[in-house]
C-alpha cells in the first residue's frame, strides 16, 4: 500500500460526495432566490443573481472541457475524437459541456474511479502500480478541486457580497436569501480547503504536512480575510453603489492587467490564457493568490495594505457620511466584524506563512533529462494558483 498521506482513502469519497452537496445546494439555493426576487417584482436583483451563477457555470464548462481535450493529447489519452481518459467521446463531452454537466461529469468519473480502489480489495497490482492508481485519482481530484475554486469565486463570492448588500442595504430578509448566503459561505471554505488538500497530494515536488494545523490556519486565514473585505465592499456600496462598482471594476482591471505583465503560461491557447487572467482578476479583487509559484513577499505585502487601507476607509466613510448610523448596532457590528476579521485573518497569515507553509522542493533540470514524465494534467496544477 502507498503511505497513508498519498491514499485516496474511503474518507476523502465520502468527502468528495459532501463537496457535490455543497455545490449543487449553493447553485440551487441562488435559482431559487433568484425566481423568488422575479415574483417579488425585483428584476434587477433577479438578473445579478443569475449573471452570477451562470458566469461560473460558463468558465467552470469551458475549462473542464478543455482540459479534458488537453488530456487526450497526453500519456494516459489516445487518439483524437475516440474516447478519452474518462472513457466519454470527445462528441459526447461536448454535449454534457454544451447543457453544463461538465462539472457533475468530472464528479460522477472521480466517484467511480475513487469506488473501485477504496471499496474494493485486489491484491493484484505492485505498490508502484497502486501508488500510481491512488497518484492519478488525487490528480482527477484536483482538476475538480481548481474548477471548483474558479467556481466559488465567480458565483459564491459576488452572490455573497450582492446578497449582504441587500439585506443590510434595503431590509430585505428572507430565509431563502440566508440560506443562499449560508451556502455561498460554505462552499467558498470548501473549495478553499479542497484545493489546498488535493494539490499537495498531486504534486510531488511539495511536501504535504502531517497534521491539520496548517489546514485550520490556513483556512482561517483565508475566510477572515475574504469575509472582512466583502463586508467592507458591502459597505462601500450601500454608501454609493455606482461608485463603488466603477472603484471595484478598476481594481479587476488593474489585477488582469498585473496577470499580462507576469506572463501567466497556464493554458494551452493564447485565447483561453486571456479568459484565465480576467478570471485571475477577479479572484484577485478578493483575496490573494501566488499566481505563478514564485516568491510573492512584496506583492503579498502590498496587496494587504491595500486591504487594510480598504477595511479602514469603508467604515469610516460610511459613519462620516451617514452619522445616523454612527450610533446603529448595524454599523457597530458590521464594523467590528470587519476589524476582528482582518487582525484575525492577518495573524493567522503571518503564522501559516512563517512556520506552516509547506516548502516546495524542485529538482534542478536541464535540457536533457527535464521535467519529462510531466503529464499535462500535473502542469497544469502546478501552474494554477499556489496557496
């Protein structure tokens, strides 16, 4: 058997089958708020709600489609337009893509591969071979784990702020919009925590840590930072939304154009490479990323004074220019949370980065014997965004 760190384990199964709950909770809660925002007469809000569900379900379909035909050119792929490594033709990928199943047909291929090796004993295969099995599956895992990061940013994260700035900006309350914002949350920690996981099991080159420490800081980390800086973008719109989207559609400009100038090499079309780095961007507006596995110390550090800067002006501006609300429990409690949020995400930034953080261990290559049994899916995960 392979070491326990390197198994797809009966756990991570039953993990994987949580995280499709999560998914399909998320995106169901947002159509049904969305049809209630419909009956309700608020078409405007109807309409952002679905813009952002079917943005990540759009990019989410293109890029699991391409890296399946990526796939096909590859080590474990055979010939063009027969079946590739899911088993699935390329035709009929493209239909399952077409109707937005790619990511339940990434789910369903996983599930079952993961059920032959973890519910089933065979003494058959060498450890080599078992090792390589357990090795492609986390592989699999972590191609759905990057969609589904990609995903949460594109629909959990905006449905999360639009749907804040309803309730604190107009009153409007409602169970539907709770559970929405519930699941949103839930599976922004998810996709987080999945993707971290999975990727220092699918690559080799990164050492993965024996205890769950890291895990919990860095997912503190994360989901301090993210949800201080969405209440803060929920206040700056709930003072001027007009102004505060025009602010915000600048700083995604200035973070994809930041994308162009590092030359980011992840996908294997020049055309699709552009969708990834305004993706990037919009990841980027939110929280950050190592977008190409290099030392980010001076970008990390100037990207967090933006974010304190941030986390300090919108409060402030909003109890200056509306000193009503200087005395709300709304404004206190929101403010608050802003300020425990962002010291409690930046300390736990500090210690993950400083004593929990995973060093990466690249052998040195030449041009000779390089990085030659490199599949395109184990480059395609090392180039995506780096915890």
């Amino acid at each position: 058997m392979p070491p326990s760190s390197i198994q797809y384990t009966k756990q991570r199964w039953l993990l994987t089958i949580a995280g499709l709950f999560l998914y399909v909770a998320d995106t169901c809660s947002d159509v049904g708020l969305a049809l209630k925002y419909y009956q309700e007469k608020h078409f405007v809000w109807t309409g952002l709600t679905l813009v952002f569900v079917l943005a990540g379900v759009l990019v989410t379909q293109i890029f699991s489609y391409v890296w399946y035909r990526d796939d096909m050119n590859g080590p474990l792929g055979i010939t063009e337009g027969g079946p590739n490594i899911s088993g699935t033709s390329t035709g009929r990928l493209a239909v399952l893509h077409l109707f937005g199943m790619g990511i339940f047909t990434r789910y369903y291929h996983l599930l079952r591969e993961g059920f032959k090796v973890v519910w089933t004993t065979t003494n058959s295969d060498t450890v080599e071979e078992r090792r390589d099995v357990h090795h492609n599956l986390f592989c699999l895992a972590t191609d759905l784990s990057m969609l589904k990061l990609l995903e949460a940013f594109l629909e959990s994260v905006p449905q999360l702020l639009l749907q804040l700035y309803i309730v604190m900006g107009h009153n409007e309350c409602s169970l539907m919009q709770y559970l929405s914002m519930v699941f949103s949350f839930f599976n922004i920690a998810w996709a987080l925590v999945d993707y971290r996981r999975c990727l220092r099991r699918s690559l080799p080159h990164v050492s993965e840590m024996p205890s769950d420490l890291p895990t919990a800081i860095y997912l503190l980390y994360k989901l301090c930072t993210i949800t201080s800086h969405i209440l803060s973008y929920t206040l700056l719109l709930i003072l001027s939304p007009y102004s505060t989207l025009i602010a915000l559609t600048i700083v995604w400009l200035l973070a994809t154009i930041w994308m162009h100038v590092l030359q980011t090499n992840f996908c294997s079309s020049s055309r699709l490479e552009l969708l990834y780095r305004a993706v990037i961007g919009v990841i980027l507006t939110f929280t950050f990323f190592n977008v190409k596995g290099q030392d980010t110390k001076v970008a990390m550090i100037i990207y967090y004074l933006f974010y304190v800067i941030i986390n300090i002006i919108a409060p402030s501006l909003l109890a200056l220019l509306k000193p009503e609300l200087q005395t709300a429990t709304f404004l206190l409690t929101v403010g608050g949370l802003i300020f425990g949020g962002s010291v409690l995400g930046l300390v736990c930034l500090v210690l993950y980065y400083l004593l929990l953080h995973p060093r990466e261990n690249w052998r040195e290559t030449d041009e000779v014997d390089g990085l030659e049994n490199e599949t395109k899916t184990t480059r395609r995960i090392r180039n995506f965004l780096q915890p």
